[in-house]
C-alpha cells in the first residue's frame, strides 16, 4: 500500500468513518464545479438574476480587497451550484450539564467547535450518536465557509436567494478568516470575522450612498444583538447552575426551567424582534445552541472596542494580530467575556 493511501486510512480510522475523506471528497467535488464569474458574465445564455446577482458578487469582492484590506485573491472570483440549498450542514455539540463546546480537531484548521458535513443526512446521523452519548446536539444548514485560503472559495447557489447585504456580509466574514485564523480558538475566530464582516457592510454602504440601508441593516444588527444578549444571559446563568453541586436529577430540572424561561422571554419579544429567530427556540432549543452563537459572538464586543480605538482598519487587524499572538486564556482575559475553562478546548 502507498505512503499516501496507509496514511489516508489512518486518519479515517482516527477520526472514524473516515471523516476526513469524505471532507476531502465533498471539497473536491465542490472545487470541480468551479466556474470563473468573469466567463459567466461573458456567455450571451447566463440567466439574467444570476449575471445581476455576480455583477453585486464582484463588486463586492472588489471592495473588499480595495477598502477594507481584505486578501486580493482568486476567492469569491468563480461561481459553483452546489444543486442543494446549503452547501455544508455544521453539528454542534456541548456535554448535558456544560456550555462549553465540544471540539474536533484536525491536522491544518486546529481544534474547533463544531463539526461539518457535506451531507444532511450524515451530520444528522452524527448529531443523533452524540445525543445518545448524553450530549446536547444541534444541526445547522451553512450558505458557505472559509478554506483559509487553501482553496480559491467560489461564490455558491446557496447564496442566490439572498439580498446583497447578506452576501456582502458573508464574504466579507469569510474573507475575514483568510486574513487571521487563530488555530483552537473558533470563538476568537468567529468573533473577529463578525465584527469584520459588520464593519464591512457599514463601510460598504457608506461607499454606495445608501442610508436607508444603512439605517435598515444597523435596525437588524440591534435585533441580533438583543437575541444575542437573551442567549448569552442564559448561558452564563446555566454556567453557574451546572457547577454547583446539586444531584444530576435536580440539575435537569432546573436546566428544563432555564430553557422555558428563556423561550418565554423571547417571545414576549418575538414581534419587535421578528420570527427569523424563531429556529433559535424552538423545541430543541439547548446548551449546543447557546455555543453556537456563543461561538461568533463571545468575543465580538471585545474586539469591537479594538477597532472603535483604532485610526484605520490596517491597526485594528494589526491589533487582532498582536492578540492572536497570546495564549488562548491570556487572549480571553484581554478580549473576551471570559476565560475559557482549564485545559481548553473542552469535551472532544
């Protein structure tokens, strides 16, 4: 057996299923479908929505690099119908009684918080082994992700139903993780490349003369930051709840208590907020939820206060530079809203 091929099967039998395998051959796949926006925009027969909507994607893209110092790459220059609606469904995972993520962790991207599948049925396969392991699972359909580069990313259809805000935003976001990526710290990761992506549509706007947008999107950040706050109050109050010392039993109950109450106190809401967040609470609502907002948000108002002190966008991205540089923990302690627990990454 070749080199290549035994260390191949090592690492599916290491991961199990042969996890990484198959994430290679989804990516793969994805790559082969690859075709370059500016030969789209070229052919007489491309459908008109689509050639409008790369006309948006590209200058986009082209603002990105120009103003905002994002890397000038081939990502987001070709386009791929994926013929689904998400291009990756992502598990997470936290233990029954812990708002800390489980995590995977893998040979390039490091250690992370949750766990992608190119197919819905295999992630949902995985998320049910994981709650019959006594793990809080959730399931959640992704638009697109960051190779860091690794890749040239397309531009996908399952972007295409979208306003150019929101795809703005996403490539804005993912483009983010191409400039700084900080190996086992997805919640530094995510955090930064939110508040990138947020400052980015800003910027984006300002440049189009837009201020009905602007004043339309910066409404609809208000609305996610408050859902943010409800979940983030909730996970900081289950924190404390599961490190007492009470009986597995009494624990469950007061944990059932916390989710009803949270549901409760969204939808005495949910008419200002809007019924876009209604999957957030829905039954299944549970400590994997609250991780994986947690995830792109525990750090964000940290860094925010980063960027508000710097004169350009260029020292902000040198400050996040200088914090990536830190160890995890000193980087939570100076950035974010707490320490992450002894030993982090938690629970693989």
């Amino acid at each position: 057996m070749p080199l290549r091929v035994l260390l191949a099967a090592l690492t599916c039998i290491s991961l199990g299923g042969c996890y990484v395998l198959a994430s290679a051959k989804g990516q793969l796949e994805l790559n082969a479908r690859r075709v370059p926006i500016a030969t789209l925009l070229a052919r007489p027969d491309t459908p008109e929505r689509l050639r409008h909507w790369l006309e948006v994607a590209t200058k986009v893209r082209d603002f990105a690099s120009a103003e905002l110092g994002l890397p000038d790459n081939k990502s987001y220059r070709s386009y791929a119908d994926v013929g689904r609606r998400y291009v990756v469904w992502n598990v997470f995972a936290a233990p029954e009684f812990s708002v800390d993520p489980k995590t995977w962790c893998f040979p390039v991207a490091g250690c992370v918080a949750y766990r992608g599948y190119f197919g819905e049925t295999r992630a949902r396969r995985f998320a049910d082994g994981l709650r019959a392991r006594g793990f809080d699972a959730m399931v959640g359909g992704v638009a697109a992700y960051s190779t860091l580069g690794h890749f040239n990313d397309p531009v996908l259809n399952t972007m295409l139903d979208w306003d150019d805000l929101e795809l703005a935003a996403l490539l804005f976001h993912e483009l983010a993780h191409q400039l700084l990526y900080v190996k086992n710290d997805t919640e530094f990761d995510e955090s930064f490349a939110s508040v990138v992506e947020n400052e980015g549509v800003k910027r984006w706007l300002g440049h189009e003369g837009r201020s009905a947008a602007l004043a339309g999107f910066l409404e609809r950040e208000s609305r996610y930051r408050e859902v943010a706050t409800l979940l983030g109050d909730a996970r900081a109050r289950l924190k404390t709840l599961y490190a007492s010392s009470l009986p597995p039993a009494e624990l469950r109950l007061k944990k059932r208590a916390e989710f009803e109450g949270l549901r409760e106190a969204f939808h005495a809401r949910r008419d200002q907020l809007g019924a876009g967040y209604d999957w957030m609470f829905g039954p299944e609502l549970n400590n994997a939820t609250l991780v994986s907002v947690g995830t792109y948000q525990g750090c964000a108002p940290g860094l925010e206060a980063r960027l508000r002190r710097s004169a350009t966008l260029a020292d902000f991205y040198a400050e996040a530079r200088s914090l990536a540089r830190l160890s995890l923990a000193e980087r939570h302690r100076a950035v974010c809203a707490e320490v992450p627990p002894a030993g982090a990454p938690a629970a693989r």
